[in-house]
C-alpha cells in the first residue's frame, strides 16, 4: 500500500488552521450582499467535501466555483482547497500548478497566502520526487515564516526541512531541524483540552507524515533513515489518542513499514552474477534490511510513553503490528542465517549485522529524553 493519497490528503486540513486574508472584491461583488452569501454557501460545500475527504466531489465543486466567479476575494480560497483536492486525489501535477498560481497572484501583496502555498507545494514536488522544487518550495515558505500560523512556522516546517535534509545526506542540518521541531512543538502547544490535544496530533501528523510513493530499492536506505526521525512525531500523534489524526498517524506509519518490508521481499537477483553467487548477494542484501528494519522498531520504542492511555486503541494497534514484523524480521533473518555463505560473504554480513549501522551516514535518533517534550 502506498502512502500518497494519505500523505497528501491530510495537507487538506491545514488550510484550515490557518488565517489567511485574500483580495479585494470586486465592486460589484462589493455592493451585492446576496452574491456574497451565494458564493459563501457554495464555498462551504466544497470546502466540506474536501474536509470529508471527497477529493473528486471537492475538486468538481471548487472547479465550478473557479469558472462561475473567476475573480474576487473568493478566487484564491477556491484554488488552495482545488489545489489540495486534487493532491488527495493523487494529482499533485496539477495540484502544484494550481498552488503555482496562487502564488504568481499573490505575490508583492499577499505574504501569508504565498507562504502557505509554498508550503502545500512543497509536499507535492516531494511526491513527485522532485528534490529541487520540494526545496525550493520549503525555502520560499521559510523566507515568509513570520506569515505563517505559529504550530506550522515553529514546528511542521523546520519537520519538512528536516526530513528534506536527511534525504540530501546533509545529515548534521536535518538533526538541527529536527530539534527546532522538537521545541517548536512544545512551545506552540502550551495549554491542555480536548481542541488543543486535537489541534496538537494534526501538527504531529503534518510534521512527521512520510510518503513511500517514490520509495525504490535504490532509495530504501535514505528512506529508512528518513523514518528513523520522522516516525516519533507520528508515535507521539497516535499516543494523543484523537479519532482523526491518531488514525492517520498510525495508517502512515503503517504504511511505511509494510512499504519497506515489500521493497526488501522484491529485491532483484543480480543477473552479471552466477546463480550461487546472485542468490549469496541477494541474500545478504535481505538481511541487512531486516536488520534496519528492527532496528527502527526499537529506536521508536525507545520513545515510546511510560504510560499508555487506557482505551488508546491506536497505540495498542501500532505496537501490536510492530511486535509482529518484529517477530517476521527475525524469522527471517534465522532462515536467512541457515544458507551456506562464502567467508567473504560473511565478513559483509558480519559488517552489516553488528548494529546495521551505515558507516558514517546513519542518522541517528535524538540523544534527550524519549519522554521529553511534544507529549
């Protein structure tokens, strides 16, 4: 199962969270209180579709508003929720292009709305795996994050920046980030409620979702790293215990695991080598996969609460699906471990087993308290 249609979908509700002010109206649509409910109501319909996420009743909705009043006041809210609608829907080409647009109108005016589409567009081009757009899009937000709502100036974008680095193998830049996101959290959520419990496992969510979508066996590695930082905002989402967000965080989590575990099945034999010799490769490949594998899951148990909230199903589920991959990666490796291996073969693996660490580009997980801050 692939992550993209839940990593973007959610982007959806940020929109929400956020002030934004647009354009004037146009005089007549000044003057004329009955149009402006008009178009108020339609907006609402689409904007409630897109909450429900009905991504293709939404983008239809929010394309004939665009065509039946293509200016005013109402024309850039209308092109952030197409924009999002049709990320949920996979369609982040477009989605892109639209956030594209809203920024060309904004500029030199609108500050805040060009910094949050900026931002939207940022996890478009990450799903499409455009590195450099993706970058280009978290810098521009940055430069305008004083326009930003605090929990995503604080918090989500210094997470995306993070994860944007690690990816880069700019590894001491991602762990700077990570801990401005770290403080951002806890700074930008003071008080306690319900609302605010809420409010806080969406930016968890929005701070540590992940998409597999471009994930590849080239790519598995920078993948695994990149989990490593971010699945401890998304445990820390699924531990709030909220309806929405917490199942959300823990399908993403999920997903990426079960993601990663198909990749290592489908790692290819190399066809340059003899039949022994590919299979002794890929076999090697596999268990130095299985060996990140666990040790991820144990890096996040690291962080784990002390104390589980009773009736927090999400959490039981989470950690009831990690304890089963645990157990398979291990079933794995024990049958894996039976297969004759030639000495240089077990010198390799020998390397790789012994804490399934990269030699210097492992990103290793945060060193403070694993029950510090963001609960």
């Amino acid at each position: 199962m692939k992550n993209l249609k839940v990593l973007l979908s959610l982007l959806v509700f940020l929109f929400f969270s956020g002030c934004v002010h647009f354009p004037r109206m146009s005089s007549a649509e000044n003057t004329d209180p009955a149009l402006k409910i008009q178009m108020q109501t339609r907006l609402d319909e689409a904007e409630k579709a897109l909450e429900q996420q009905n991504y293709s009743q939404a983008s239809e909705l929010f394309s004939q508003f665009e065509k039946e009043y293509p200016h005013g006041m109402f024309l850039n809210r209308s092109k952030m929720g197409h924009g999002q609608a049709l990320s949920g829907e996979g369609k982040n080409a477009e989605a892109a292009q639209i956030f594209h647009e809203v920024i060309d109108s904004s500029l030199g005016s609108q500050p805040e709305v060009v910094a949050l589409a900026s931002y939207y567009s940022s996890f478009c081009y990450e799903a499409l795996g455009d590195e450099a757009k993706t970058y280009a899009a978290l810098s521009d937000a940055k430069g305008l994050e004083a326009q930003l709502p605090p929990e995503v100036a604080k918090a989500q974008l210094p997470a995306r920046l993070a994860a944007y680095y690690n990816r880069a193998g700019d590894l001491d830049t991602a762990k700077k980030y990570f801990h401005i996101a770290e403080k951002g959290i806890s700074s930008a959520f003071r008080q306690d409620g319900n609302d605010v419990r809420s409010a806080k496992a969406k930016t968890l969510y929005l701070m540590g979702e992940l998409s597999s979508n471009q994930l590849s066996i080239e790519n598995m590695q920078s993948q695994m790293d990149t989990l490593a930082l971010m699945q401890i905002f998304l445990m820390r989402a699924v531990e709030i215990n909220d309806p929405q967000w917490s199942a959300l965080a823990l399908k993403n989590l999920q997903g990426n695991y079960k993601d990663l575990w198909n990749t290592i099945a489908n790692i290819p034999k190399n066809k340059a080598l003899d039949a022994f010799a590919a299979e002794q490769e890929q076999n090697e490949a596999r268990v130095h996969s299985w060996g990140e594998i666990l040790e991820l899951i144990q890096r996040l148990k690291v962080y784990r609460e002390a104390v589980t909230t009773p009736g927090n199903q999400f959490a039981h589920d989470l950690f009831a699906f990690l304890e089963q991959m645990e157990t398979q990666a291990q079933e794995q490796l024990a049958t894996a471990g039976t297969m004759p291996l030639t000495p240089e073969a077990q010198k390799r693996q020998s390397l790789h087993r012994e804490g399934t660490i990269r030699d210097g580009s492992r990103t290793e997980a945060p060193h403070e308290d694993p029950n510090m801050q963001g609960h």
